[in-house]
C-alpha cells in the first residue's frame, strides 16, 4: 500500500510527496526508485531540521523516525499506512501534536481507538479521516449517498476478494503472496476474514449500522440478487432485522462495494424499477471497484484543502471486532499479530462485545494466555491479557473504562 502511494503521488497534480519514514530504507529507496525519481530527489535525514530543507530543496525526505516526518514544518499532512493498531496509533498522535491532519489507512487502529483519535484531532484543530478507496470509506459514501436520497439503509457492505478459510496460515500462502507481490501475513488476514470483519465494523462506528449476527451472513449472492438476499425476512431475505453491516462471497462482487436501500414512497417504488435498479421492494447501489490505495491521496487533499473527513467514527461505538483463536492456545503463549497463527477476526455488536468480556482484535497483538482456550473460542479479559505496555491497549481500557461509567450514569 505504501509503495501505492508513492508511485500515485507522483502523478496527481497538486499534491506532493515531501517525506517518507519507513524503518526498512531499502523498501523505501525501491519505491522511490519506482516513482520515477532518481537518486538525487531524495535524501535521507535524521532530525526535523534536515527533512525541512530536503523538502525546501525539492526533494523527498527519508527517514526511518516517523516523529522526523510528523514534525517537519513542510508537511501538511500524514497518511498512516502500518496496518498496526499501536503504531497507527503513535504515529496519529505524534501528527496531531505537531498540527498535521491524519489520513489512517489503518483499519484495524480506527476500530480500536478511532473515536479517541477523532477527539484528539478535534483538540489539535486538524482533520482525522479514513482513507478513500478502501472499502470503509467507498461503503460510507454510498450510505451517505442513499441517506441524501431518503432511502432506508437495509444492509451494506463488501464483496469478499479471497477466498474464505478461517484457519488460514501465512506458511500455506508464501507462494501465493510472492506471485501477488504481497506479504503472506497480510494475504491471511484477508484470506482468514479478519480483514472484512474490521472494514465491517469500521463501517458500523461510522455509520450506525449493526452485524445481523456475530460474524456476520456472508452469503453468495451475486450482484444482481444483493437486494434480494441481504434484506429481512419479511421482505424475503436473511436478515432478522434492516441497518445492518454484511458482506458477500457471491461471483462479481468483489472488488466492489453495495447499499440495499428500501424507499419510502410507491412512486420511487416504481422509478427504481424503471430504472432497472432491481425488482424491488429492496434495491442495491452497487459501485463494482475500490481503488485502495490509488484513491487515499484524495483523502489527504480534502483534509487540506476542504478541512472534511471522508469517513470518521461516531461518538458511540456500535460494533466491534473480536478476537477468535485458530487453534488451541496453552496459557503462557504470548500472540502474533493479525493474519499470523493464533486468532481472526469477528465482527460483532459493541453491546456483544462487552457482555461476553471479548478482547477487542487489535489489542490481541502480544497478550498473553492465561488459561487453555480451543480453537474457535474466543480471546476474553477471563482467559487472555493484553500488553499493558502499549499505548493503544492503554487507551482502550480508558474507553472502556469511560462507558462503564457512562452506562451505570
């Protein structure tokens, strides 16, 4: 995604690159390199003061210090690319402190701490948004786009690009990965469904929308039959109840994003069927592609430009994502990250999340065990720990601390 970025950069008018930290300066170079720049239009720097007048001089600063970049007084904006919950989670925090607007192309801090983020920004006077192209932020747009309409929002979502297997490990996609120029770890994380119950529960803190059920229906309805599955019972669908989050494994889906709206009145009944929307009652907007990371500098040029968020959670969170061991865990065991051996990925209410004591997935990176717990079992505050020493584990008990007082009030 990174390397993305920084090859489209180099081809938007009004937008530049002015830094780069990356702790491996040779993947760096490499995407540099590909960008079109030579070796003299970068320079690599150590200290603030030095990336300031490598990017007066017109070059790209590079450094492996992301507080090098987030203090440079020329950056107007940064864009949060790990996918780490904690190091998303330093480097918005360290942005905002030096008055930079954050773009987080980093779902999996976003449904950890996003509110909290959003309310640091806030205080600092920037900008926190999500990422454009992503299918977070493409499903958001087309919610707000039925909302605008007056549509009734009964499902929306993605359609699932990899295969599904919950128990996928990194060792069985190493080939895989390499033919699609991908680290294995990240292709499980697709693959095992952890990344589409983040983008959902990224989507429901952002919306309002609910998962039907823990997990979610992922049925394999193809675009044509979305509106026809993903809607109630009572309008001959799957879902108990409308204004949910749901994705679907069906053919020509994926890599696009979808709306099942319901209108209000008969005649709109009527257009939308004209139309050739759908048969009706229920009708999908469908937008067939995502651009990932060729669209998240637009993200950062309505930040600066426009001072406005593409996608940012709302004040109270309604769904989340828990942690879901892969196999048996003995106590003792510290654990991976996401996409590795030990967990995936569910999406569940907030309200779910809580009763069952669940640990929220991005702060199972380095927790530790503390009782045996079977594969398919959840990771809960009873049978795991999470790393007290990371700053994202620290503000999430405060959350959490914050609506246990908010809900006894």
């Amino acid at each position: 995604m990174g390397t993305d970025i920084v090859v489209q950069l180099s081809l938007m008018p009004g937008i530049r690159l002015g830094a780069l930290s990356e702790i491996r300066s040779d993947v760096a170079v490499e995407a540099l390199l590909m960008s079109g720049l030579d070796r003299s239009g970068f320079a690599e720097v150590g200290t603030i003061e030095a990336a300031d007048r490598a990017i007066e001089a017109g070059k790209v600063a590079l450094t492996g210090d992301y507080k090098v970049l987030c203090g440079s007084g020329r950056v107007d904006v940064v864009i949060d690319a790990t996918g780490n919950p904690n190091i998303g989670t330093l480097i918005a925090l360290e942005a905002m402190k030096n008055g930079k607007h954050v773009v987080l192309l980093n779902v999996e801090a976003d449904i950890t701490i996003g509110r909290y983020l959003k309310q640091e920004a806030r205080k600092a006077g920037v900008i926190f948004t999500g990422a454009a192209g992503d299918e977070p932020a493409a499903t958001v747009e087309l919610i707000g786009f039925a909302q605008a309409l007056g549509f009734d929002i009964v499902a929306a979502g993605k359609g699932k690009n990899n295969a599904l297997k919950f128990d996928a490990v990194p060792s069985e996609y190493e080939e895989e990965a390499q033919r699609r120029n991908m680290n294995a770890r990240m292709l499980v994380e697709f693959v095992d469904g952890s990344k589409t119950m983040i983008e959902m529960t990224a989507v429901a803190n952002a919306t309002g929308l609910v998962p039907d059920v823990a997990g979610m229906h992922g049925p394999a309805a193809v675009p044509a039959d979305l509106a026809q599955v993903l809607c109630t019972k009572a309008d001959g669908g799957i879902l108990e109840k409308a204004g949910v989050v749901d994705y679907s494994i069906g053919k020509g889906v994926a890599p696009g994003v979808f709306c099942v709206v319901k209108p209000r009145h008969p005649r709109i009944f009527e257009r939308m069927t004209d139309l050739k929307v759908g048969p009706g009652p229920c009708y999908s907007l469908f937008r067939p592609y995502h651009l990932t990371s060729l669209e998240v500098p637009l993200s950062a040029a309505r930040a600066v430009l426009n001072r406005s968020p593409d996608m940012e959670p709302i004040d109270r969170p309604v769904g989340e994502c828990a942690a879901v061991a892969k196999k048996d865990l003995a106590p003792g065991a510290v654990l991976g990250k996401i996409g590795e051996y030990d967990y995936r990925g569910l999406a569940t209410t907030w309200a779910e999340g809580r009763s069952s004591r669940s640990v929220p997935l991005g702060l199972a990176e380095k927790a530790k065990v503390l009782k045996p717990i079977r594969a398919g079992e959840r990771l809960t505050y009873d049978n795991c720990q999470p790393d007290d020493s990371l700053i994202v584990t620290q503000i999430r008990r405060r959350l959490d601390q914050a609506d246990a007082v908010f809900v006894a009030a």
